[in-house]
C-alpha cells in the first residue's frame, strides 16, 4: 500500500524528495501516514477534498483484494 500512496503523492506534490510515508499495522488493519510540507497540502487535499477522497477510495479498493482494511492519514510533515 505504501508503494501505491507514493506513486499518487509523488505526482500531485511540487517537491517529490520531502513526503514521508509511514506504514502502522494494528488490529484494526493498515494505517499509511501521509505527511507532506505545508505549501503542497492543498494539491494533495484538492478542492473540496476530492483529491484525498479519490486517493482513499483506490487504497481501499486495493485494501479489499488483499482482505485487509486500509487507511490513509494526510497531515502536514514537521519541520
């Protein structure tokens, strides 16, 4: 999943070298952590958050085929 988030962000972000992307595996299921630099949020939200929406609906969907349930978390990376 880390893989598929990152293709996604890379292409949306002005600055491809400053995104992390974390993965987190508890009981409920897969958690990717998204954090991007502040000047670059609003590409990886997009208006009205369809960006971000359209993003965890394709993370789901792969999610499903593996049978594991998937989130993302979009957050501003600190500095």
């Amino acid at each position: 999943m880390k893989a598929i988030v990152e293709v996604m962000a890379k292409a949306l972000v002005e600055d491809p070298e400053n995104i992390t992307i974390n993965e987190k595996e508890d009981d409920r299921g897969l958690l990717v952590e998204l954090r991007v630099p502040e000047h670059d949020m609003g590409r990886v939200i997009g208006k009205q958050g369809r960006t971000a929406k359209a993003m965890r609906s394709i993370v789901k969907a792969a999610g499903m085929r593996t049978g594991q349930h998937v989130w993302i978390d979009i957050d501003v990376l600190e500095k």
